[in-house]
C-alpha cells in the first residue's frame, strides 16, 4: 500500500460512514455531512482552489464491504465493537486509503479506527464534534486534527471558556422569575442517555453501556443524598427509564429542562454515565459526576493529545469564515486571502443550522408563566 504523499490534491468532506441506522442496514449519517459540506463549502472555495468531494455511506464508499472486511455484524452493535479498534485488517484498510488517498478530509465524527487508519496512511484530517457546552448563545463545535501544524493554527481560535460562567450565571438569574423546585438540599439529578449513543460505547470493551452495568454506584448516590431526580433522554425508550425506576423506586421521574434544574439551589450534584451534562455542572456550580468517562478528553493545556489525533479545541462561529479556513489549511495547501471579515456575531447562527438545541431553546425563551 502507497501512502499519501505531497499536498492534497482534494478537500473530502464526510461524517461517520460506517454508522448504521438502527432499523436497517444503510447510512445513518448522509445529512451530517451534507450540511458540514453546505457550512463550510462557500468560505472553502474563497481560500483554496482545491476541489471539494464528498463520500459517504453508498457514497464513494461501500461500508457493507468493509464490514465484511472486519468480520463485524453490520448493525449498531458491530459499530461500536468498530468505533475504538487500533488496527484494521489489511482490505478494510485498503478501502479507506482507496477512498481518501491525496485528500485532506474535513469531517463530522469520525470513528477513532478510521482516524486512526487514515493517520497511519499521512492523510490530514481535520474533523469537527459538538463541544458538550449547549446553554451558550450558539452552539459551539470543536475541531481536532491529526496534523500538528494544523493543531497549531487552531488554536489561536479557540474559544474562551471563562465566557460560560457568565453566561450560566444569567440562566440562573432567568430562574428567579420561574417556579422554584420544592426539594430539599442535597438532591442530585440522574441523567439518563440514548442507548445507542456514540458517547456510551465503551472504549476497550467494544460495546454500549447503560446504567445496568453502574447499580453499585446508583445505590450509593441514593443512599447519599436526600432526593434523586431521573431525567431522561427525551428520545430514549420508555424501557430504559422503567427498568432504572423498578430497580430503585426511591428515584423520582421527572421531566424538567435540564438548565432550569441545574439552576436550583438545593440541587448539588449530576450524575450521568457519560452525558455532557456533566462537563456543564461546575458551571451552574454543580458537582458533574461521571459513572464511566467522557466522551472526549477536553485538555485545555494541551490539546495535541499522544493518541491518533488532537483533543477538541473549541471554536465559536471563526469556522463559518474564510480567515479561519485559510489559517488552519496553510500548512498543507497553497491558499489565498481576499481580506473578507468576519460576519458580525449572531445567537443562534449554527444552532439554526443543526435544527437542534439540546434543551437549550426552552430556558432562552422570554416566557410570562414559569414552567417545570
């Protein structure tokens, strides 16, 4: 196998190709990658002559091959059992070298066995995750690199976390003007997951977790605290949230926004397996406890980690516009600069985007009646 060699000669944008839908065996991630390469096509072609591609799921890959490939189930369970492996067998490698050789891959979560892959065969990646900080005026994405120049680009962008004390301080003064939560000091709140969710794939062991596998631990916070609140995910199944309750009925349902929660006094701790909620509670000066880990090292003194690529570097809106492109890409590729600014700050610029708000939208509303 020939390694990438020299300047890309492409720009490939793309998402996670080999996740599944859940109820059949096609791509779960086409409109991922479509709306990157929408976001970042315009400010793109501003900087760089390259041509823009996209692959994807049926899309310049075949995903069903390189299941076969791995000897892996093409079903969600052999996506994570794929998502953290360190090394591939030598056809599925093939096929990604195939697919992306000369290319610089600009990407939405991308599965760590194909970072990997692609960083063994010198392909530049640079590819974007949601930062787990979803109350700020927009969404805020990372990006990470397996590029160390790159890296370094990045982060004079990076985005100033002190920024979300403040901001999670005037949620907090928004929840004056609601209905307080009667509950005593010490109560804590559970927090509960989809169950497919990429962020509970546990990273050795190849498959997803659930608060089945962490009764210990939610014995012990019951029996620490004075009241425990479960809410969950709102597009979990009704399953997860019984079995959890069945198995301790001193736990209380509820269906609460999550930042009007976190803005109550006599709350004091958040508990999730892996939720990002967790990263959010020292800002509402909660304590964020997490059953398994994170989903992403968040290493602000040094975000070139030692594995495959860098940790996630915050960036607020920089990457809408061809300042940040044209920085971060000129290490790799000639680029040019035609002195354009960037766009005034707008809320909500991305979020719009991504038609999603993560609970967010509820608390930033102006609404007369207070809510629970």
């Amino acid at each position: 196998m020939l390694l990438n060699s020299g300047k890309p000669k492409r720009i490939v944008v793309t998402a996670d190709f080999l996740r599944p839908k859940p109820e059949a065996a096609s791509g779960a991630t086409a409109a991922n990658s479509l709306w990157l390469r929408r976001s970042v096509e315009t400010p793109l072609r501003d900087v760089t002559a390259l041509p823009i591609e996209e692959v994807n799921w049926g899309a310049g890959f075949d995903t069903e091959k390189f299941y076969r490939a791995q000897g892996v189930d093409l079903n969600l369970d052999g996506w994570a059992r794929l998502h953290y492996q360190q090394m591939l067998e030598p056809t599925a490698e093939q096929m990604l070298h195939d697919a992306f050789n000369e290319s610089l891959v600009i990407s939405c979560e991308l599965p760590m066995c194909v970072v990997r892959a692609l960083t063994r065969l010198n392909i530049p990646v640079i590819d974007t995750v949601g930062y787990p900080l979803r109350f700020l005026e927009d969404h805020l994405n990372a990006w990470r690199t397996n590029h160390p120049s790159i890296a370094e680009k990045m982060e004079t962008y990076r985005f100033d976390l002190r920024y979300a004390y403040y901001q999670a301080g005037l949620i907090r003064a928004k929840s004056v003007w609601m209905e307080s939560l009667d509950t005593p000091p010490g109560t804590a709140v559970l927090i509960g997951q989809v169950s497919n969710d990429k962020a509970l794939i546990h990273k050795t062991q190849g498959r997803f977790l659930s608060l089945a596998d962490f009764g210990d631990p939610i014995e012990d916070l019951v029996r620490r605290h004075s009241r425990v609140l479960y809410k969950p995910h709102p597009y979990a199944g009704a399953e997860n949230n019984q079995n959890i309750l069945k198995r301790f009925p001193s736990i209380e349902l509820t269906s609460a926004n999550y930042y009007w929660l976190a803005s109550q006094d006599n709350v004091t701790d958040i508990y999730a397996i892996s939720s990002g909620t967790c990263s959010e509670a020292p800002y509402f000066g909660k304590s964020g406890n997490f059953f398994y880990e994170p989903l992403y090292v968040l290493d602000a003194e040094d975000p070139l980690s030692k594995g495959a690529i860098s940790s996630p570097i915050p960036v607020a809106q920089d990457w809408l516009w061809p300042e940040f492109w044209q920085s971060v890409l000129s290490p790799v590729t000639e680029t040019r600069w035609q002195g354009m600014q960037a766009a005034p700050f707008r809320a909500n610029r991305i979020r719009r985007t991504l038609n999603a708000d993560w609970g967010f939208g509820v608390i930033d509303r102006v609404s007369a009646a207070g809510f629970k």
